[in-house]
C-alpha cells in the first residue's frame, strides 16, 4: 500500500520513490535478455521441451553411475547366455534384453550418450562452416556470387545417398588408424557436420546483408575500423538470433541422420550403441518383442520433438516484433 498524499508531500522525490515503490522514476530499465526469457517461458511448448531435454540428458549422463550393469556383457557360458536372451521387462532388466542377453537399459544409456554426443558435435561443425560462408558472403561483395553457387550445389546433392558414399568410402581408412569406435565417431560426425551446413548459411547471410547497410556499420566504417573488427564487433553479435534457432534445428536434424545410418546398418559398429542401432537390431524382433524398438524409438523422437520446440520457442523470444507484444 502507497503512503497517503498527506504524508509524502513535503518529502524528496527520491525518498517518496524508494518509500513507497513506485513512482516516476522507479521502473529500472529491463536487459533485453529479461525479456528474451520472459517470452521463452511464455511458450509452454518451449519449457516443455527444456524439461524433457534436460530429462533425457541427465538420464543419459547421471544413468550409468546408477545403473551400473555392463551394456556389452554377455554371459560367457553358451546355457547362461540362452537363458538371457530375449528376456521381457522385469525388475532385473526393466527394458528386458537383447539377442545376446545384453539388458537393454544399459544399452540405451549408453546410446543415448553416443546419439547426443553426436548431435552436438555435427550441430557444431555445420554452424562454424555455415555461419562462416554465411558471414563472407553477405560483407564480402565479390564472394557472394561462388559461395551462393557452393551452397545451393551442396542443397542439390542427395544427402542420405552421400553420406553412404562417404562411409563406405573411409570407414575402413579411420578405423585402421584411430580405432573402430574413434574412427566411425569422427566419420559419422564430420559427414554430417559437412553436409548440413547451408541452411545456416543461407539465413546468416541474409541477416549479414542487412545488417552491413545499417547506421552503427556504416559509421564504424567511416572512422576506418578493419573490416575483421566490424565483422567480430558489430555484425555476429546482431546474427546471434538466428544462429541460435538454426542450432537448436542441426542438432535434431544430426540425430536423425545419425539414427537413419546406423539403422541402415553403416553407423557405429555393432558392440557400440547407439539409438538408432539399437532399432536397426530391434526390427528383426519387433513382432515377438515390440519393446526392442518402442524404447529407442520414442527416445528419438521425444529428443527430436523437445529440441524442435525449443527451437520455435528460442525465434519467437528472440524476435523483437514478439517481445513489445
């Protein structure tokens, strides 16, 4: 409750402000990432997607040390390993076991950390080459034109046959030398990593070719700041938007790529898990066991869904039109 008039009349406007809490003056002016939270949170697709994301991380992360179960033991007698294999959800095995009498679990913790790992590092490396060729050709007039040409050459290839190109091609080269799971890791990451890249390029190239006709540029630009300098001070800073939103989009897009090769059987090698191997090795059983491919399937595509809407959440909060509404 506000003092009475009676009694803030002879006082100092300060006084009256930091009294009675508000006031002219008492409203302190809000950081633009305030608002950037306040309309994330506004979008309950967004926070629900944060939580099942942080859900499955820390299950993927944290699961292990907890369930501490071997997820490539099999039992070394040929009677033990019979008795395990195929074995429905139960207390011992809550997601049962495999063909092998692996228990499922553990596979799927142990995939989940491979299939995320994954994710992030292509997602990484497709937004540095994108956000590189997008930024070169949009300040840079006469790069414009071959890297445009480079991009939509990569946008007219086939992905998925591609990147079966590019396995079958050095799996074999970079498992010799950094081993089998190394070597399909840095494969599988690079490839896509390498093939992803344009969407990225497309839209900071576009923000770069706005943003380079506007005041604060033009006027860094008079006063003779090198253009490396413009382009690190003034131009990524306003591009962070729209990297952030094509982030949150590589890295569902990297896991799914990443699942549909191991399901065709050229991701990781079999003793390494991964979601998507683990539904390729589920399909031959799915009939007698819908559960082999029902536990690795929804944790794609629960993955898939939360990052996408934090995605949709992360434009709509970073869009200024949005944040005055």
């Amino acid at each position: 409750m506000s003092e009475p008039v009676s009694e803030t009349v002879g006082k100092p406007v300060s006084e009256t402000v930091s009294e009675t809490g508000h006031g002219l003056f008492s409203d302190r002016p809000r950081s633009p990432w305030a608002d950037v939270l306040r309309q994330f949170r506004s979008h309950g697709g967004a926070v629900a997607g944060v939580v099942i994301l942080g859900l499955l991380v820390l299950a993927v992360v944290v699961g292990p040390f907890l369930w501490r179960l071997d997820p490539a033991f099999i039992a070394p007698k040929a009677t033990d390993m019979f008795k395990m294999r195929n074995l429905a959800p139960s207390l011992a095995h809550p997601f049962g076991t495999d063909q092998l009498g692996r228990d499922q679990l553990a596979r799927m913790l142990a995939g989940g950390r491979v299939s995320l790992a994954v994710g992030f590092v292509a997602m990484l490396i497709s937004l540095f080459i994108g956000t590189t060729v997008g930024v070169l050709a949009g300040y840079v007039r006469w790069l414009d034109g071959p890297l445009m040409r480079l991009t939509d050459l990569f946008l007219a290839l086939p992905l998925l046959p591609l990147l079966l190109v590019m396995v079958m091609l050095f799996r074999d080269a970079l498992a010799s030398v950094l081993g089998p799971e190394a070597g399909a890791f840095l494969l599988i990451v690079g490839a896509i990593g390498l093939t992803s890249w344009m969407q990225a390029a497309r839209i900071v190239r576009g923000d770069v070719l706005a943003l380079k006709e506007r005041e604060f540029v033009l006027a860094a630009r008079s006063i003779g700041t090198p253009p490396h300098l413009i382009v690190l001070h003034h131009i990524l800073p306003n591009v962070i938007s729209p990297i952030m939103v094509a982030a949150t989009l590589g890295f569902a897009s990297a896991i799914i790529t990443e699942s549909a090769l191991s399901f065709l059987g050229l991701g990781f090698p079999p003793d390494f898990p991964t979601w998507g191997r683990l539904l390729f090795e589920g399909v031959e059983y799915m009939q007698a066991d819908p559960n082999r491919v029902l536990f690795p399937g929804v944790a794609i595509s629960l993955t898939v869904l939360s990052i996408n809407y934090i995605g949709d959440g992360l434009r709509d909060a970073l869009d200024p039109r949005l944040r005055r509404r």
